[in-house]
C-alpha cells in the first residue's frame, strides 16, 4: 500500500460525513427529526466504512497526529466545497484563513521529515 491510499479514503470518508452532518440541513429540512437522524446514520456508517480502513493503513505510514492533521486539512477543504457548491452559501475568505492555520499545523507535523 502507498501512502496517498490512507488520503484518497480519508476524503471519501470526509464526503460523506459532511452530507451526513449537513445535508440533511437541505435535503431533510422539511422531513421529521427521526427520519433525519436514520438517513444521516446510514450515510454515517459509510463514512466509517472508509475512515476506519484510512486510518487502519494510514497509521503504518504516519503518526496518529499526522493522521489528525491531515483529516483536519481534508475535512476543511470538502467542507469548503460543500458549502459552496452543494448547500450555495458564498465562499468566504474564512476558508482561506482556516486553510492557513492548517497549513501550519501541518508544517509542524511534517516538518521532521524533511530535516535529516
């Protein structure tokens, strides 16, 4: 296994869990509570499906803080296009703060790896 396979399963996990915390704001708006809290489980549950195999590989390449930092990257950045392309709310120069903070942690998670 490769190490950008723990990624790829990261942000497929990170698409889902983002409809599954948010979607239903748009697409169950107008549903019972109930209703909204069973579809967004099963969504839930594919998310796992992904994230547990993703950190299960992951952890073989990357420390478990490394893992965090680069769930968090990946979880701003689709919440970033979620938000704008899917739920239609403007894009904010919020993201581009938060991606920079994030960036940064990830300089300080990473950075042993490219001093010898």
């Amino acid at each position: 296994m490769s190490r950008i396979v723990p990624i790829l399963l990261l942000i497929g996990s990170n698409i889902f869990m983002t409809y599954a915390w948010y979607g239903h704001l748009k697409d169950l708006k107008d549903k019972p509570l109930f209703l909204a809290i069973v579809v967004s489980w099963g969504v839930a549950f594919l998310e796992y499906c992904l994230q547990v195999p993703a950190n299960r590989i992951g952890f073989q390449f990357y420390s478990l803080s490394q893992l965090k930092v680069i769930q968090e990257i990946i979880t701003i950045s689709v919440f970033a296009v979620f938000c704008v392309a899917y739920m239609k709310e403007p894009l904010k120069l919020d993201f581009l703060w938060a991606a920079l903070c994030l960036a940064a942690a990830a300089y300080f998670m990473f950075r042993q790896l490219a001093t010898p």
